[in-house]
C-alpha cells in the first residue's frame, strides 16, 4: 500500500485530537490518518497516499465546478463537525483533486492561524479554529477557485489582516463583474454565498455547513439552463484533471526519495512502506530459516559421525583376540580343535 509520509516544519502545532480521529474514522473527501507522532521536535504524519492534485495547481474552476467542489468540502467538513472538530486551515494546496473530479481534504487540525490568505477575521485575534471561521475561509477559497487569484493583492502579514478586517461580500460581486469572465447570471447565483460566507461578524455566516450545502444546491440550479454546455465543459475537465495528475504521478515515480530533513511542511512522498516492509521481511525469515537448517544439518552430520565413532569403538573392544589369554597355559585353540575333528572322524 502506498502512504503519504510528511514531516512539518518546526514550530508547528497540531490538535492531536483531530488526527485521532481520523484514524479511527473515515470519509470520501477527508485523507485517512494511519499514524502520527514526533521526529526530532517536528510533528509527521502517515496518511493515506490520494493519487490527485492540489487545487491550486489547476485553478480556476468554472462556476459549476467550483460549487460541484465545495459540496464535496462542505461533506467532509460536516463529517468533522460530528467529530466535534474543524479543519483550520482551509486553503486550495490542502485540497486535493481526485481523477474522479472529488475533491479531498488533507492537512488539517493546526493550532494556529494557518494560511493568512484564507483565514477569518476572529482566527488573527488566537481564537480558535470553529466552523464559523472554516466558512469564512470556503468563502476565499471558491473566489480563488473561481479567479485563480485572492480578492486582495497585499502579500505582507499586517497587510492582509488589514484587508481582511475590511472585506465586503458585496465587493467579491463587483470584483467578478469586473473581470468581465463570469456572466450576469453566474453573479446572481453566486451572491448570497457571498453573503452567507464572507461576514466581518461570525454570528452573520450561515449557522451551519448544511445551510451553505442548501444555498449551493440553489446556485447549482439556477445554471442547470446550461446542463448540456455544463455537461462537456465537465467531461473535458476530467481530462484534463486525469492528464496533469498523470504528469505528477510520473514525476513523483522519477523523484528519489529524500531524507526525513528534506521533508517541507506540504510535501508529499509516494513510498510503497508496507509492500516494500513486508518483502523485507519475508526476506529475513527466509534468511534466518535458511541459517538454521544449514546449522542443524552440520550439526546432524557431526552427530551421525560421533555416533559412527562411537559404534565401531564398542565392536572393536568387543572382539576376541586371535591369541586369548588363559590361566591355564597348556590350553590353546588347537587344542581344543583336535579332539572334536577326532571324534567327528569315529563318527563316520
């Protein structure tokens, strides 16, 4: 089986109740956990291995894909919210695209503000990560998946709080209408997720993934007119999904496998561990059974010769001597001879 083995840079921290979770429970669009723990300070994983490709690697999305992937985000977060749990750290590189077009949630559970880009207002001030703030940050998500690009250009810290503080649903509407690639009925079906999603206040987001689940099943049908563009439009994504992640799978195939210090804090590393453990093993056993039947057929051969020596030891003190010592010293072998050969003679 392959896994995917990463080790996080120092200084990160990560809800171990969360991964706990995770492995003893499972979910389409959430990566299994098998294993976690410490390697020299630094916090690794052992996860299931997801043979699909960062979001961010193939953004932007239509409108229809773009919601037919936040449903599947908004399944495995609900699976979490019934774990008690958020995710945290919401952001297109922790989201991966299967062949199959589902979408899989992948490092999750981090204590701390995760990516700036993508985290809510309230997560700047240390609260903790809820599923109100993973709905803020599904809200910048999908505009990214939408426009490959963040709805603010600041790239430093205090820059990026200060946008975020300051973000308007309304403004992600004249953001999409100005770059003239979304038509006027995309815009209207996309707006009270806006809304719903991008709220200064936590108390003003939808109440629940399931209320943002129903406002996308409304959005989604308000493009259904389109059913049949949306249905080749959907069939040549999948190509093209199966193409890049047939690109990566190769590269990754090519890639040697570094050193557990080489591991940054998203890498993943293909490793067939437990086919290549397995082989190992039996190879040992059958080197160690090899070892002993050698020892114990030496050991028989040496025996079978102490045996040999001992036997022909116990016949040969057991023989009569050719010239058998006697007290009475007249007696010989002869002599005991010609008496019977006499008598045999009388006889015929």
């Amino acid at each position: 089986e392959t896994v995917a083995l990463k080790i996080y840079k120092e200084g990160l921290h990560f809800n171990p109740d969360f991964y706990l979770a995770l492995k003893k429970n499972k979910h389409a669009n959430v990566a299994s956990i098998f294993d976690y723990g410490f390697y020299s300070d630094r916090f690794w994983s052992c996860s299931e291995y997801i043979e699909g490709i960062a979001s961010s690697a193939v953004a932007p999305f239509s409108v229809p894909i773009a919601l037919h992937l936040l449903k599947g985000i908004v399944s495995g977060l609900s699976f979490l919210e019934n774990h008690h749990l958020s995710h945290g750290d919401l952001s297109p590189d922790n989201i991966l695209i299967t062949k199959e077009g589902s979408p899989v949630l992948i490092d999750g559970g981090i204590q701390g503000v995760g990516h700036l880009g993508y985290a809510a207002p309230e997560r700047f001030e240390n609260a903790e990560s809820t599923v109100k703030s993973d709905l803020f940050s599904l809200g910048i998500l999908l505009y990214f998946w939408l426009t490959n690009s963040l709805p603010y250009e600041k790239e430093e810290y205090d820059s990026i709080v200060e946008e975020i503080l300051h973000i308007e649903s309304s403004k992600i509407s004249v953001l999409l209408h100005l770059k003239n690639s979304f038509s006027i009925e995309e815009i209207g079906a996309l707006d009270p997720i806006w809304k719903g999603l991008l709220q200064l206040n936590s108390e003003d987001r939808f109440s629940s993934f399931e209320e943002l689940e129903e406002h996308l099943e409304i959005a989604l049908l308000k493009l259904s007119k389109q059913a049949i563009c949306l249905e080749k439009s959907y069939k040549n994504w999948l190509l093209f999904l199966d193409e890049k992640i047939v690109e990566q799978e190769v590269a990754l195939d090519q890639k040697e496998v570094e050193s557990l210090n080489g591991f940054s804090s998203h890498s993943i590393v293909k490793k067939p561990f437990l086919r290549v453990w397995i082989f190992s093993f039996i190879l040992f056993l059958l080197f160690i059974i090899s070892l002993l039947f050698i020892f114990g057929e030496e050991r028989k051969s040496q025996n079978v010769l102490e045996s040999g020596e001992q036997m022909l030891e116990r016949v040969r003190s057991r023989e009569i001597p050719l010239e058998p010592k006697s007290k009475n010293k007249g007696i010989t072998i002869e002599n005991v001879l010609r008496p019977i050969d006499i008598l045999n003679k009388d006889s015929l």
